[in-house]
C-alpha cells in the first residue's frame, strides 16, 4: 500500500489532521535537506513536501524563489535528490510527495521519471503547471505504478474543473487557501471553510490545505476544517534565518519551529501529558 493512504488511514483512527512541513530539496545543501527531514518526523510530521528547485517557478513567492536560487546555486540536481530520497528509505518510512515542474519530469518522459521516483522512494508527485485536462498519460502511468499525483484547487476554480480535478487527483487534494503565490500571511480568507464544504461533497480523499499558513494558531484553524495542513514559506523563511548557526544548532532551531506547527495542527496540549503507571 502507498504511504500516503496507509498515513491518512492511521490519521483517520486517530482522529488528526496531518502536517506536511514544505522545503526545498538543497537548501541550502542536500544534507541539510537529509537532516531536516530526519528532525521533521521526529516532531510529529506526517508527510514531506519536498520541492524541486526550478530556474522559473510557478506561482511561488519571494522566500520560495530565493530557496530555489540557493540550491541551484549549489548546482543541485534532480539525480541528487533521488539519491537522498534512496538513502532516506533506510532510516525512514515517512512519505514524500515531489513537487516539480512538468517541464524537468517532461525532460525525461512521464513514465522514466514517474518509475525514477518510485524507485527512489517517492510516494507522490505534485506538478503545479501540469494541466489537468492535457495529461492523462501521467494519471495512468502513475496509477499503475501506485505513485500519486497529487492536484491543486484554488478559490478561482470553477465547478466544472473542480469535478474533474476530485475525480483525478490521488492520495490528497491540495487546496489552495489564497489567490496568488506562496508565502506566509497574516489572515487566511474567509471562504476556506466553504469551498471545503463543497469539496468534501464531491469527494472522500483527504483534503490538504497550503499557501499562507504560517503559525500555529492559523495551523490549529485549518487542522479543524480539513485532513491536513501545508506550511512552506514560514519554514522556509527559518533555514534562511538560523543560516549563520552551525548545522546541528539549525537543524534544531527549524525543527522546533515545526514543532510548534505540529501542536497547533493537531491542537495537542503543549506539554506532553505524562501517564503514570
Ligand atoms: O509557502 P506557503 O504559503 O506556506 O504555501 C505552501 C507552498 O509553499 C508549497 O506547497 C509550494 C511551494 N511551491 C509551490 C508551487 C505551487 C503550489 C504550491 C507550492
């Protein structure tokens, strides 16, 4: 079984949302990206975003963008990171969805690059300029070798592409929460709640909201309404802040951040309760 669905059934038992810290995949090195992960999961996250970095991203903002040129600039590529992933898989099951423009997987072809990163160890796939209409090759190709490609939503999307998109998407919908790029802000729009609604009428898989969420407490309302919760640019943002700190002091600092997120998420009480006996 894909573990994607195997973590949302667990989640499902459990009764949480789950969260889904989103980085750059070298920045800004592969082996901060390695550890990070590690620390990721050890603080309660549940599922790994791990972005490709692209030369022309779409739709991310300033902290994304600035991610990217880091990795790039230290001229990572995509071999490396399949290579992290493989070696990942002997220290951790945690699953971790790709994202990745269309225009590196259309490089190698659609069924090279969905078999690439099932052997490395990927789980899913979100492709953000891949139109859904123009692509079924990719949903077959991945249905077949059970890797999930993962679709988006946004407020803007109309009825008809949202049918279409419930009925494609696999392991989660991404939901996204605003209008316009990446990055963290301070108020999340008022229509979340009903365009979930909506959506959880045309379907049962999870439901994952991303872009804009960068606190606990705007992670704790979105956990309340949905499967899971995304956050990127706010975590992104600490790698860049603790840039200065040795290695291990960083990798400390952005998992205890995310730490925070988790508790907000899932509303857990904020000292871990001791049972006796
Ligand atoms: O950064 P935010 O606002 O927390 O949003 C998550 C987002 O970064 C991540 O999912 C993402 C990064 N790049 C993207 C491009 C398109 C859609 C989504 C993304």
């Amino acid at each position: 079984m894909n573990r994607i669905d195997k973590k949302f059934e667990e989640l499902k038992r459990k009764k949480e949302p789950a969260f889904i810290p989103f980085i750059t995949a070298g920045d800004p090195d592969i082996e901060t990206t390695e550890d990070l992960i590690l620390a990721f999961e050890k603080k309660g996250a549940d599922i790994i975003e791990l972005g490709v970095p692209f030369s022309d991203p779409i739709a991310d903002g300033p902290v994304i963008q600035a991610s990217y040129h880091r990795a790039l600039g230290k001229g990572v590529k995509v071999a490396q990171i399949f290579d992290m992933i493989s070696r990942l898989r002997s220290k951790t099951q945690i699953p971790v969805v790709g994202m990745i423009s269309y225009s590196i997987v259309y490089k190698f072809g659609s069924k090279a690059f969905v078999e690439m990163a099932l052997k490395a160890g990927f789980d899913g796939l979100t492709i953000p300029d891949l139109p859904i209409e123009e692509n079924e090759e990719i949903f077959e190709i991945s249905s077949k070798n059970d890797l999930k490609i993962v679709c988006f939503v946004a407020p803007t999307t109309t009825n008809q592409r949202m049918n279409l998109i419930t009925q494609r998407t696999q392991g989660f919908l991404y939901y996204i929460s605003v209008v316009g790029i990446t990055g963290a802000r301070d108020m999340l729009p008022d229509d979340i709640v009903q365009n979930i609604n909506k959506l959880k009428q045309l379907t049962s898989i999870p439901i994952v909201v991303g872009f804009g969420v960068s606190t606990a407490k705007q992670a704790s309302m979105v956990g309340k309404i949905a499967e899971g919760v995304i956050v990127g640019s706010a975590i992104v943002r600490e790698i860049e802040k603790y840039e200065h700190e040795l290695h291990e002091k960083r990798i400390e600092n952005v998992g205890n951040f995310v730490e925070e997120l988790v508790i907000g998420t899932k509303n857990l009480p904020k000292t871990p309760l001791v049972s006796i006996g």
